[in-house]
C-alpha cells in the first residue's frame, strides 16, 4: 500500500474470488475447470498486493483440537501465557530459564522451518474484567435481598484508575519444509485421493478443510508440548495454556478489537459444536461447495474497518501520526524496530535488558485522560524468533566483502557477522529476530493529540530499551499493524540476527501470575495487573487462610473485606455462614453493614453478641447435636478436648499421660448414663418451671402434658421433630407453628443433655473406679481426683460452663461473638475454653457431612431431617473466622483442634480464617494453611520467622521489606497460595478500599467511635455517607492531633485527672458535631 491512502473493508460478507497462494513445498490442488486462468491470475494478484484486509489473515483451518492451518500449509499453536507463579531472583531463577530455554529451543532453530511469536499487550482499559465481575457481583446482591450496589459501584470506583488489562500469547509455529520430500508427496497423494474419492470440489469462499499436511502434526505437537513443559518447569514455574481452537479464535479476535468481539464468541470451524450457518449461494460454479461449509476464518475475524492514515487525515486541527491506520473508533501508531535491544557492556561483562526493564519504563509513561486523570500508555509489542537467524545476515556479509569500498557501515556489519558466526561455530544458536510495538487512543482531537504523545513516549522508551532503533517508515502500514497478532506467517518489523539467550531476555517471561483463574473478589499487582481471587476455588485443596500484620497494618481490615466480598460471590442463592470468633469490635461493621442491607424482616440473620461468664451466656459443651443421645465422632473429639484442656494445670504446656483416656471414657459413661437406649440409664425428665420458653412453647402448641407421669425429655424433643416434620404445607401459619415445634424440640434436647456436674459423679462410678481408681499422676495425685476437682472449680470459675445452653444466636447466618469481657491476658488456658466452646458452637450448625449420615451416629428417627439438612450445607458458602489468634498460641490442643479441622475443611465446605500479629502465633497450623496474607514485613526477628515459615528466596524477602505496607493507593501485602498439586504462587498484591466500606468496616477505635456516636443520631447509610464525604480516610491522624492539643489546653488547669480525661475524650463529640454541620452545609450547597 506504501503511502497511498486505502480503505480495507471486512464487513461485507460476499468477496472477491481468492486462490490459494503456492505455499513453499505444497503443490496447489487442481482448480476446477469452471474457473478460468484469467480470474486465477487476478485473484492471485489481488491477493499478493492485499487488496482485502482478510487477504492479511493467513489462518486457512483448523487441524484436531489445538492446530490453526496457515494457507502455507503451516501449522500454529496458541498458548495463553499468564506469567510465573512467584516473583523470582534474576541471577538465579531467570538466567536458569534462559539456560533451559535456550538448551531445548537451540537445535530446532539452527534451521529454518520453526518460529516463535510472543505478543503482549497492555490496555488501558482494564476494566472490562471489573465490569463483569461488577455485574456478577450486584446480581449475587439482587438475589439475596442485599442493598450493597453503593459499595460495589465504590469499588470498580476505586480500582479502575489503577487496573489495566493485560494480555500474553506465545504463537508456535511450524512450516512444512521441515517435512522431507517423500512425506510431503505422501500427505499430497492421500489428500489429492480423498477429494478424487468423494468428488470434491471448490471452496473458493469457504475454509480449504483438505489444507494442511498430516505429517507435520506430530513434529509440531512435539515442539509445543516441549516449549510448554519448559516454560512450567519446577525450578521457574510458569503458568500456560495451550488454548484449543475455538478459544485461540476468540483471543486473537479479542486482541484487535477487545471493544466489540464477544468474549463469548463460538467461532465456525469443525468440531465447535457451532453450526454451519446458511449462506446464499454467490458461484455460478456447481463444483464450488462453499456455501455449505464453514466460512473463512478470516472474515469471522477481520471485522472492522481498517483504514490506513496520512498527513491529510486529521481530528480537529490535530493530524493522525505518521504510519498510522484507523480501525473502528481507534488510531494505532505501529513502531517496528530495526535493531531490536542489545547488551550493554560493563568492564568485560556484558548486561542484557529484559523485558522487565521495558514494562517498568513502560510504566512510568503516562498521558493525560479527557476525565482528568494520568495513567500509563497503553501499548502491545509484538516478538518474532524464527530458525538460522545466520541465514538472515549472510547475503549483506557477503556484499558487504566485495564491495571495493568499505564504509564504516559495512565494516562494522562485517564485524558483527564473523562476531555472530563464531558464537555459531561455538555451538551457539542465531536467530532471526523482528521486535515491532505499537500504542492507540481514540480518533478524536483529544485522543490524536495524546497519540502523538504516546507515540513520542514509546518511541523514547524503546530507544532507552538497551539502544534499540525505532523505524518511522513502515511500509505497508496495514501489515505493520496487524503483525502485532498472531495472523501468519511472517512479521513485518524487519530481520536481525541475534543469538538466541539474548532473544529469550527480551521476552515477557516473568509477569506475576494470578492464583486463581476465576473469582469475584479483585485485588491489583503494584503495577496494575488485575488478580480475582476465589474463596471456595476448585484449585485449593481445602480453604485455610492465615492473615498476619502488626497493630495498624490493615490486617483486620484486610479480613473484613474479604468475607465482604464472600456476601457477593457468583452463583449464591442464600446468605453464607459467616460464623467470627473476635476479642473486641473489630467484626461489628462488617455483621451491621450486611444486616443493614437486608430488609426489616430479615435482620436477624446477622448478629453480634458480647459473652460473658455468667449462666445467662452459658453454652454446654456436653450438648450433642439434636436429637442425638451420643455425640458424633468430631463432637465427641471436641468435647474430649474442651475438657482435657479444662482438666490441665495451666503451669502444664500439655496434659499428663493417660488424662486424654480418662476423659474419654467419662465421657463415654456419662452419655451411656443419660441416653434412653438401655436399661440402666437415668435419662433427664421434663420438668415444668426449669425453662419458661419450652413450657410456653408446649401450651401454644397444644402439647399436654401429664405431669403425674415421668416424660424424658428425649422422648419430648422426639415427639416436637415428629410434629414438625409431618406439616408439610407451606402457607404462613403452618410454617410458623413447624418453627415452633422445632423451638420446643431444640429447647427439651437441651435440657436432656450432661452438663459438667454429671461428669464429676460419673467419676465415682465403679465402672470409671475399677480401670483408673488407682491411677497416680506425676505429683502423687490420684487421676480421678484431681479431675474431679478441676471439673468442680470449674463450675466455680465459669459458671457459663456447668449450665444448660442459653447463649443464642438464633437463625442468625453472619455472626460475631466478641470475647472481650472473658478473655485475660496472660491466661492461655481461660482463653482457648472460650475459643474452643465458641468454636464448638458453630459447628453445632455447619459441620456436618454425608459421612455422618452413613457411620450410623444418626438415629433413624432423625436421618432424614439431617440429609436435608447436609443436602443444604453443601449448597452453602460457610466460613469460620478467628480473629487474634495470639490469645491461645500456647494451647496445643486447641491447635491441634484447628489443625484437624484443616483436614475436614473440604469434607463440611467451610473456609477457615486465622488472624494474629506473629507467624509464630499459628504454630503448627502453619503448615495446614493454603494461603497466606502477610500485611507488614514486621521487625528483623519477626521478618526472620515469616521468611522460614513460608519458605521465601532472597528475591521475595526483598519485596516483602520494601513493598508490603500501608499507602495511600491501598495496602500492599505478600501473597501465598498453595493449589491442590502443591503448587505454590508467592506474589505481591494491593487490596484497596473506597471511603464507604473503610468507613463501614474500619477497626480503628477512633474511627469506630465517631461512627458509634453519629449511629445514634442517624441510620447507618446516613452515616457512612457523612463520613465518606468528610473524612475520606478516616479521623485517627485528628482526633490524635485534638487530643494532644485538648491536653495541652488543660495542663494548667484546676481539674482534676478524670475530669482532664473526661475533656480529653470529648473530642470526640465535637468532631461528630462539625462532620454533622460540615455535611448539612455542603448538602445545602448542592441544593441551592
């Protein structure tokens, strides 16, 4: 085209009759004899001079389920190339790569008939990954009655300014000639006798699906699968895709107009499951079948515009670049290199750039939007590595030798030569390679001004990028576009000759990779990569995370907007269990967000509850699930723990020998004892006035009694289930009383259960006496004894522990139990009884399997309410959080408890979450975790134990002391993910939070006190949005600066020291008071 102004258009669906060009080694079919030379000629020459834009796509077919067919007969396989899994050391883990690439690639390479093509692109528009996940997200909220749209808007708000959407495809490629002459003759004569056979004709507009040589698929499968295992190799770890047919199509349609190509595109080739659509017939020729075949590849890809650009085209007053070309509603400014990146010498070594040094300059390139904003250039390069790269240089040495006069030029290329042709003769390998990178913006007079911007800057880059050389002149500017996808065979920037470890430098090798492939939860790279993560992800094993941060890192906010994100995941059809053990406040703003978004009549699914020591809170840790007289196998492990923790001195790290097996066989007896299933058994009877509710719940329900008759309430709660699971209508009233009766029921199971009293008289039993009556622990005391004096203090200490349950949470499915009124620092064995017992609460709703339902715990009576019951939970997201881990790091048995729940996770679908200051907080739960948060790099000892625990390489300790932290663009942390084939992916990830989910799920005390006192007066949206408004990042740095002041004011006074305080502290108040007057006046403002 050179400079002539052309317009190529796609968009129609009847073309010019095109034949196939002679391919190298392939011998052309016979055309029909309806088609005259004339119109051959014609069409072969519109073809070489690219009349239509298809005439620049190359994909002729396809070939099995992974192989394009080029219409030289070559064949090409897509892969996606995410990038590596953990940030990486370069001298150690890239060079390894190169020396591995460059080990297995070296010999296909020393001749011509293999090409490698690496396109990456960075686009601004990042967004259409946030976008989907937006719409996911807000259909999740419709769906569970949630009004969170705000805070979801809040969030693709807050991320978009700093996400781009990048893409990496490796194309591999192999030509026919590597086939020798026989097999080439072979493949023509089985292909030439099949159409023979079945009387094929023509397929002028259609896909040739005889095209292709059957004989080159295995040497092409080899070298992909082998570039693909180097590329996952153990030591560099890098995730690929080899992409089937169908989505190599849809990616590379995705490239050149990732505005307009459906994602969701199914493209017509064989074995889509596509149809083939119906077309009329445009041949005279009865011998030509195109119409009812698949049509071309190339008009289902090249569907716009492409129009190349001149001085004369122009926006405004702004004219289009030069070498520019239109394509839909943007302008694409092509830069090939003539000599692509080189070494620079220091001393006698010698650096070679990588493409990191690229990206990162790439980076720091930015434009001014139309929305005000600054953000990097968008840009796509474009890498050709193809065999014999000595081939390329050879004819210019050899003018260069007899030309009689010998410029500089020449000598110099002389020089370059014998230097690259002995690195061959040594063994090396030298390939042709061709760089080309292009950026765009829209074709208006704003966007041609910042394209001339753009191109300038990545213009400058590339020169920077080790001394390469931008070419201005392009040629045909179409081609000079489009060699940035992988269309064909050939590129268009021009050839040099390098050897191959410094090509493989140059590529886009080690860009972070996402852990998870799906996901509605975003976070960032630092450089603007957008990563999903996925709570319940078919990758991990299990779901097990640990969160760890100093005081002020952002941990627990960190936590709180994850289990955020967890309400608003896809494929949700009710609330998930979001079940939090905490020690403070630091929970609440998430369960009052999420409840406040529910309407009136379901805001009891959300509760926040303090414990305390006394009966009103009591939670018995002999209860069994109901219905059951016998605990389950992992109750009866959790009871069994609960106690042996109970029973141990807390000068003790570990219980003595034999108190496990003591505690097990009390509990045994105790149960036995109680259960209505034999004949020596003292079952627990109903007795009126021991629970109000029950006896009021019996009176309503019609439920008479006969009081001068003992009725155990086993058989009570037995005959409430029977009731209940007999209504089987669905109207209003029935549905209430089934609740009730279920009330009643839960309510009689209650008070049939052992309490820890029963457990002190089983001790004196003959059965217990007879095995361990003269047993002695190490101190001389006998076993029973002293466990029975434990238990007895027990009932003294904690009387919340020794009574029937009454702490309730109802039907809540997001709750918090906040411990901060019973837990006492510097007392590990107080607080594991609270973790344990909170613990053993929730998985009395959550924890069950159907492995429960077949081990024969179940009685029948109550085996089909339970496989309801495990139908619904494995429908169920649930999750178990423990905040402030550090209050029970020296209770191994409660470890060890949550290390067997680790073990158990995937069987009951519950995602644990683990939080605390230190690693050295989890101890052995350490190596149970499939992920981990790390928010603060910590002092160098802490620094020291995360680097151990997690196994990190200097390259990561590195990140983690300068990168992980707080800033104003969102917080940084070190990320570790283990998949189920023990993979694991160590990245560096940003979380980020919009001014109204701070200011909803802040932990910070400060904030959470103004929030408290502006609660009172408004609703919680009234507050959220007052807040954002004024104080967007919180109020912490200013209620520290008023307080210092109000004290400095007072330090004279008369006051005394509490009323001193009591001034400090209301600076509180009157912040509250000048956000309230601050929001009212602007409100005011705005109407006005």
């Amino acid at each position: 085209m050179g400079n002539a102004k052309q317009k190529t258009d796609t968009r129609s669906t009847v073309k010019t009759n095109k034949a196939k060009a002679k391919p190298p080694v392939a011998k052309p079919y016979k055309p029909s004899a309806t088609i005259s030379a004339v119109e051959l000629v014609l069409v072969w020459l519109a073809k070489m001079f690219k009349a239509s834009a298809e005439d620049y796509c190359e994909i002729e077919t396809v070939d099995g389920h992974y192989n394009l067919v080029l219409q030289n007969g070559a064949l090409v396989t897509l892969l996606r190339y995410d990038g590596i899994r953990s940030t990486i050391d370069y001298n150690e883990i890239f060079l390894g790569q190169i020396d591995r690439l460059n080990s297995y690639l070296r010999n296909p390479f020393k001749t011509v008939g293999h090409k490698l093509m690496w396109v990456f692109r960075r686009d601004l528009d990042g967004n259409a990954g946030i976008d989907r996940i937006i719409e996911i997200q807000k259909k999740t909220a419709s769906t569970l009655g949630l009004n969170l749209n705000s805070f979801i808007d809040e969030n693709k708000a807050i991320y978009e300014p700093y996400l781009y959407d990048e893409q990496s495809y490796i194309a591999v490629i192999t030509h026919p000639r590597l086939l020798d002459a026989a097999e080439i003759k072979n493949d023509h004569k089985r292909i030439a006798d099949l159409a023979k056979r079945y009387e094929i004709g023509t397929m002028k507009d259609a896909q040739n699906l005889l095209h292709g040589l059957p004989a080159l698929k295995a040497i092409h499968d080899t070298f992909v699968q082998g570039i693909i295992n180097e590329l996952e190799h153990s030591d560099f770890k890098g995730v690929v895709e080899k992409l089937d047919v169908s989505g190599a199509i849809t990616s590379i349609g995705r490239m050149m107009n990732p505005r307009y190509f459906d994602p969701n595109y199914k493209p017509f080739i064989p074995n889509s499951g596509m149809p083939i659509p119906l077309r009329w017939k445009s041949r005279p020729s009865p011998n030509d079948y195109s119409e009812v075949l698949y049509p071309k590849i190339s008009d289902q890809l090249m569907i716009q515009t492409i129009t190349p650009l001149d001085s004369k085209d122009k926006a405004g007053d702004i004219t289009a670049p030069k070498g520019s070309v239109e394509v839909g509603d943007l302008v694409y400014a092509p830069i090939p290199l003539s000599v692509p990146p080189s070494p620079s010498f220091s001393g006698m070594s010698s650096i070679m750039p990588t493409f990191a040094d690229f990206f990162d300059r790439m980076n720091q390139q930015t434009t001014e939007l139309s929305d005000g904003s600054v953000r990097a250039i968008p840009y796509a390069v474009s890498f050709m590595l193809s065999g014999d790269g000595m081939a390329s240089i050879g004819l210019k040495r050899a003018l260069a030798s007899v030309v009689a006069w010998q410029g500089a030029d020449n000598a110099q290329l002389k020089s370059a030569g014998d230097a690259l042709q002995r690195y061959a003769d040594f063994g090396g390998t030298v390939v042709g390679l061709q760089v080309s990178a292009m950026t765009w913006d829209e074709k208006t007079e704003k966007g041609l001004e910042r394209l001339q911007i753009r191109k300038s800057k990545l213009w400058r880059a590339l020169q920077n990028w080790g001394h390469a050389a931008p070419l201005e002149r392009t040629g045909d500017v179409v081609q000079a576009y489009l060699t940035h996808f992988p269309l064909g065979f050939n590129h268009h920037a021009p050839l040099a000759a390098a050897p191959l470890p410094d090509a493989l430098h140059l590529l886009p090798l080690d860009r972070p990779a996402s852990p998870f492939k799906k996901g509605t939860m975003v976070q960032r790279t630092p450089c603007g990569k957008m990563v999903k993560l996925e709570h319940f992800s078919d990758e991990l094993a299990y779901n097990y995370t640990i969160i760890i941060g100093s005081m002020g890192s952002g941990k627990s906010m960190q936590m709180n907007n994850e289990l955020f994100e967890s309400v608003l995941a896809a494929g949700l059809d009710r609330i998930p269990y979001i079940f939090i053990t905490d020690v403070g406040m630091t929970s609440s703003g998430l369960v009052f967000g999420i409840q406040n978004a529910l309407d009136t009549s379901r805001k009891n699914l959300c509760v926040y509850r303090r414990i305390s020591r006394t009966k009103r809170d009591a939670i018995n840790p002999l209860e069994t699930a109901v219905g059951l007289q016998h605990p389950l196998s992992n109750e009866f492990a959790e009871m069994k723990s609960f106690l042996v923790t109970l029973v141990t001195p807390s000068e003790l790290d570990r219980p003595e020998a034999e108190v496990s097996n003591v505690i097990s066989l009390i509990l045994k007896e105790t149960f036995d004892f109680f259960a209505t299933d034999n004949d020596q058994a003292q079952p627990k009877l109903y007795q009126i006035g021991q629970s109000t509710e029950l006896d009021f719940l019996l009176r309503e329900l019609r439920i008479n009694i006969d009081v001068s008759k003992q009725l155990r309430l086993h058989d009570l709660a037995l005959l409430c289930h029977q009731r209940a699971e007999s209504i089987l209508e669905r109207d209003t009233a029935s549905q209430q009383r089934k609740n009730k009766l279920y009330r009643a029921r839960n309510l009689a199971h209650r008070y049939a259960m052992p309490i820890l009293a029963d457990c002190i008289a089983v001790t004196k039993f003959d059965t217990v006496k007879r095995i361990y009556g003269n047993y002695k622990l190490s101190n001389g005391d006998y076993i029973l004894d002293a466990i029975a004096r434990a238990m007895s203090q027990v009932a003294i200490d904690y009387p919340n522990f020794n009574n029937y349950t009454e702490f309730d949470i109802s039907d809540a499915r997001v709750a918090s139990v906040d411990l901060q009124d019973v837990i006492v620092k510097n007392n590990p064995k107080n607080n594991s009884l609270f973790f344990q017992i909170i613990r053993m609460f929730y998985k009395k709703r959550i924890a069950y399997s159907e492995e429960d339902l077949q081990r024969g715990e179940i009685p029948d009576t109550y085996l089909e309410y339970y496989s309801r019951l495990v139908a619904e939970l494995k429908v169920d997201r649930k999750y178990m959080v423990f905040d402030e881990m550090h209050n029970i790091k020296s209770d191994q048995t409660m470890l060890a408890e949550l290390e067997r729940d680790s073990r158990e996770a995937r069987k009951w679908g519950i995602a644990y979450y683990l939080s605390s200051q230190y690693i050295s907080d989890f101890g052995l739960l350490v190596k149970a975790a499939r992920r981990f948060v790390v928010c603060s790099s910590g002092s160098p000892e802490e620094r020291k134990e995360i680097v151990q625990a997690l196994s990190l390489t200097p390259a990561q300790v590195s990140r983690l002391t300068t990168a992980v932290g707080l800033r104003p663009t969102g917080m940084t942390y070190l990320s570790k993910v283990i998949n189920k084939q023990g993979n694991e992916f160590v990245q560096f990830l940003t979380s980020m939070v919009g001014s109204k989910r701070l200011w909803l799920l802040t932990t910070d005390p400060d904030d959470q006190a103004v929030r408290s006192i502006l609660r009172k007066r408004y609703d919680l949206d009234t507050v959220i949005n007052m807040l954002a408004m004024i104080h967007p990042r919180g109020v912490k740095s200013i209620i520290q600066v008023k307080k210092e002041e109000r004290a400095l004011e007072l330090a004279s006074s008369s006051m005394s020291i509490d009323q001193q305080q009591a001034a400090v502290e209301s600076v509180y108040n009157e912040l509250a008071d000048d956000i309230v007057n601050t929001y009212n006046y602007i409100n005011s403002r705005s109407v006005a």
